[in-house]
C-alpha cells in the first residue's frame, strides 16, 4: 500500500514525527511524505533533516488562490446562524474573528451568509475554487498514486482542504489526525466532510459531531501520538534530586507551566517565592517552564535578569528563556520525555488555563488553573476562556480554579493539602480518560492496523 502524509507545520512535526507515530507504517508500507519546504508555519523545521526511515519526501508549495477561496467559504460558514449550535458559540467565533480580522470583514461575511444570499455565495465560490485548481497537487496524485491520504493536521491551514477535497475526487480514503484539544470546536476549517477524523476521546469525539457536522462513523476516538508516552510503563521514573538540582527529596514541589495566554507569569512567580520567604507557604521548591511559545508571558524578559530565592527554571527550557522575544519569534520544541519527566519529579501543576493542565491530570497531579480575569492584557486568555473545550476540567471538583492572582497563595495551600490524598491522583487519572481514551497498545501499531482495514474497506 502507498501513503501520502501531508505535513505543514512544526508543531505536528513535534507531535507525530519526534514521537514516532508514523514509524510501524514507514516500515511497513510505502510512504511519502508531503512538506511545503521553506514554508513559515514549519518554522526552524528542515524536511530535509528529518529521519523518516528513509521514506521518500516531496516539497508541494501552498496553492494561495485556493487557500483563500477555502478560508472564505469556511469564514461564511462558521459566522452564520445555526439552530444545533449554541448562540454563546457562534457569538465567541464571530468575536474570535474580529481580532485578528479588519471590522469591514465580520459585517462582508456576516452579510454573505444571510439565508438567500448564501446560496449564491456558495455557488459562486465553489465555481471559482473549480477554476483554480491546485495543479501541483494533481500532478503528485497522479504520479504517485496513492492507496491512502493522511493529513495530521490543526484543522486549518495549507493542504487539510484540497487534500480531502482531492482525496474524495480520487476516491480514495483521507484519513486526518487532529493535533490540539481545542481543534474540532475552533480552528477546524475542513469546509468538506468526508473523511475519518481521529480525535483523542470522548470530549473531541462530542466536538466533531456537534461543531464540525460529522458522522458519527467517520469520528474514531484514538487518543493522542504526542501523550501516548504517558500511556508506556517507566519503570525507572526520575528521582526528584537527579532532576533538578537542589530539590529536596522531603519537599513539595510546584511545577509553574507557562501558557501562550500573555499572563504576566513573572509576577506570580514572584508572589509565590515572596510568600515562601515570609512564611505564608511552606517550604516548597518551585520549577517554572514557560509554554514553548508563550514568550516568558507578559514582559517575559524579566525572568533573564532576576534571580529568585525559591525558583528554578527547568534546564531544557534554559535557551528559550534567555531569548530576545522581540527579535526570535519562533517555536521552541522541547523534546516529549522531558515533559513527562518534568511532570513525574512534581507534586502540583500550576498553570494559566493551558493543555499541560490535561497532562498533569493524565498522571494524577494536583492540577491548579490560575484564571487571570484581573489582568487587561491577557487578550488571548479572555478571548479563549469561556471556549467549551475547557468547561470539563474548570468544572472538575479535583481541579483547582483560582479566580485571579490575589487567590494564587490560598490555591496552592490547598493543592498541597490535596497532594497527599491518593484516592484523588486515581481520580485525576480516570477522569482524564474523558478527553484522552486509553488504549493497552502504542499509537503507531494501532495506526498500523487502523489504516490496513481502511485499506482492505477500500478495495473490497
């Protein structure tokens, strides 16, 4: 069987390749790879460099006419009114939209997708994506001719459209592989339907079908190639001392974890080592990791120049920290056994609403969610954090929502307190099942099987 897999960015890169879910079907089939070489969104990532078990690579540059056309259609869409979705939805895509669009915009798409225009819209632009076609994608189609398409993907960006799109007019199975938990309900711009989606878990599985219209057989809970390395057995865990240095052994730690949200994470940082100095919180050792593309927070280039009393930042992210954030703003892509390792060595994950929070769950740590309402400049914190995708871990009775900074010494109290209750940890890893199902095999040999089936359906 020939498999074509279409990489675009350097975070599925991270997430699929550095995490070897591809690797039982590179050694068992023939695959190629699809990269659009130089691209921006693949970042420091060279194609070029990358072990791919000596699998073939194929440069395919974006069709930009047709990528807009797909972003148009997509926009119109999503804007509209829709009776299966809630008005709370459609109201936070319309003012997720306006921030990074001009004003003029949101009031052209909103007016496209008025009932009786919008059929005009549709046939029109569909004409004109007719029009302008992605003659390079035909042209490796036909050549290479493929049993099977694979696009692990965000759910938007420069092949997931004409892939599915080209997938179907060949008659061949597309089968995407969704990268990030809020994918299915925000950034999906899959204006085509017919496809397999694998999604991590219930949650994702739900999203799928309320917010992206799918069937419900083509929505195949699978869990997650980046996270699939909590799921493996380590038997030699990392000792808390071997770690970092200067932990001590008898000491609760704080694992800090950084988000992209633009919270001024330094000055939390500051109140919790100022509040061990004074005696406010028990001796414990704090570790910060700043999200890996999250700049340090707000004004993040103080961590460079001060030097707390408590705090230690996590040695893999020590580069990243000493960035000039005006100059260098590229992803960092810390390797994932350094994350779980990281995870393993702390008691309480402390974080501004960020996907590390469901990690922390996954292996049973005391979960601790700073809601930042009292900070202006979080924009993207206050444009994101009514999303739906996060409603379950907020409502968790195990988590712990601080509803701004003054609440930050008061929440880690009680996350220490709740840290020596085991029944809790247990807890913590059974409800994470709801958004990462668990599976007794790894990613990449159930993928093996998963598409040799979708194969044998293909043929039969």
């Amino acid at each position: 069987m020939k498999i074509l897999i279409f990489i675009e960015t350097d975070v599925i890169v991270r997430h699929f390749v550095f995490s070897n879910a591809f690797k039982k079907i590179n050694d068992s089939h023939e695959v190629v790879y699809i990269f659009p070489y130089g691209d921006k969104r693949l970042g420091e990532i060279k194609p070029q460099n990358l072990d791919l078990d000596n699998c073939r690579k194929i440069n395919l540059q974006p069709c930009i006419k047709r990528l807009k056309l797909w972003r148009i259609r997509f926009f119109v869409e999503k804007l509209r009114d829709k009776k299966d979705i809630p008005k709370k939805v459609i109201k936070q895509w319309r003012k997720d939209f306006k921030v990074g669009n001009p004003l003029y915009a949101s009031y052209i798409y909103r007016f496209f997708s008025l009932p009786i225009v919008f059929r005009l819209f549709t046939t029109i632009v569909n004409f004109l994506i007719s029009k302008n076609q992605n003659k390079a994608m035909i042209e490796i189609l036909s050549k290479e001719k493929p049993d099977l398409l694979i696009p692990p993907s965000v759910l938007e960006g420069t092949y997931i459209d004409d892939v599915v799109f080209y997938g179907n007019k060949i008659n061949k199975p597309v089968l995407v592989i969704m990268n990030s938990w809020d994918n299915p309900l925000t950034k999906r711009s899959v204006v085509n339907k017919d496809y397999y989606l694998l999604v991590w878990g219930k949650q994702t599985k739900f999203h799928a079908l309320k917010y992206m219209g799918l069937k419900e057989d083509k929505v195949i809970e699978f869990g997650s190639a980046q996270f699939d390395i909590y799921n493996m057995q380590n038997k030699n865990k990392p000792n808390k001392n071997n770690y970092i240095k200067d932990l001590e052994l008898n000491s609760k730690t704080l694992l800090y974890a950084g988000s992209s949200k633009i919270a001024d994470e330094f000055s939390h940082l500051l109140a919790i080592d100022n509040a061990i100095l004074k005696g406010l919180l028990p001796k414990i050792k704090v570790i910060y990791r700043p999200h890996p593309w999250g700049g340090c927070g707000y004004q993040g280039y103080r961590f460079k120049n001060y030097n707390f009393q408590n705090v230690v930042y996590d040695q893999n992210m020590m580069s990243y920290i000493s960035r000039d954030f005006e100059k260098d703003h590229s992803k960092f892509l810390p390797d994932l056994e350094s994350t779980k390792d990281l995870l393993d060595s702390v008691d309480i994950v402390l974080s501004p609403l960020s996907t590390i929070l469901l990690e922390a769950i996954m292996i049973g740590k005391i979960p601790v969610c700073l809601m930042i309402e009292d900070e202006i400049q979080a924009k993207h914190f206050h444009m994101v954090k009514r999303s739906p995708h996060f409603e379950e871990i907020l409502m968790n009775k195990n988590v712990i929502v601080l509803e701004g900074k003054k609440f930050l010494i008061r929440g880690i109290l009680e996350a220490l307190k709740k840290s020596e209750m085991k029944t809790i940890s247990s807890q913590l890893r059974k409800d994470s099942e709801f958004f990462i199902t668990r599976f007794s095999k790894p990613f990449n040999q159930r993928l093996l099987e998963l598409v040799d089936k979708l194969y044998i359906k293909s043929i039969s």
